[in-house]
C-alpha cells in the first residue's frame, strides 16, 4: 500500500512537470538554462579536489541557483493545486463530499 502511494506521488510529480513544461514558457525556459548550467558546472561539483571558483564559474553557480529558484516556485504552486484537485476528487468518491 505504501509503495503504491509513493508510486502515485511520483507519477503525479512527473506529470505536474511534464505539463508545466508544455504550458507555462518561464518554467520551460527555467529548465533549458537550469541543465545548460549544470552541464557547465557538473566537473566542479563532482571533482574531488579542494573547490575553488573563478568569477565565471561563481556567475554559473548563482545562474543555476537562481533557475532553481524560479523551477521550485511555479512548481510548489502546481504541486499545492493538483493536491486540492485530487483531494476534492478522493473526498467525492469516499462521498464524503
């Protein structure tokens, strides 16, 4: 029961994003640039040497963050409305509603 629960999360976490990018252009664009960042800054976060950065590399980082910023905002607000949604629908169907 469990499993099938986090089963349904995810696919619903997948389909929220799957829409978002199909729909709304900044969450789209805040994607594109967010996987072009981390391509560029994938070797210094996986290297095992001490971390240092150049004015170039500190730029991408806070491009990244700010990207990540943007995604995880219009996304929290479709996660909140599809959880409403799907809560109405599951109090109609236990007809409690």
């Amino acid at each position: 029961m469990q499993q099938a629960i986090i089963d349904f999360i995810e696919d619903r976490i997948k389909a929220i994003a799957s829409t978002l990018r199909k729909t709304n252009g900044e969450y789209a664009q805040a994607v594109k640039i967010r996987k072009e960042l981390h391509e560029k800054i994938d070797p210094i976060i996986t290297s095992e040497k001490q971390l240092t950065l150049d004015k170039c590399d500190f730029a991408d980082f806070q491009e990244f963050l700010q990207q990540e910023y943007i995604i995880a905002a219009i996304e929290q607000s479709a996660f909140y409305k599809q959880g409403y949604l799907d809560c109405v629908d599951l109090l109609k169907r236990l007809g409690v509603l």
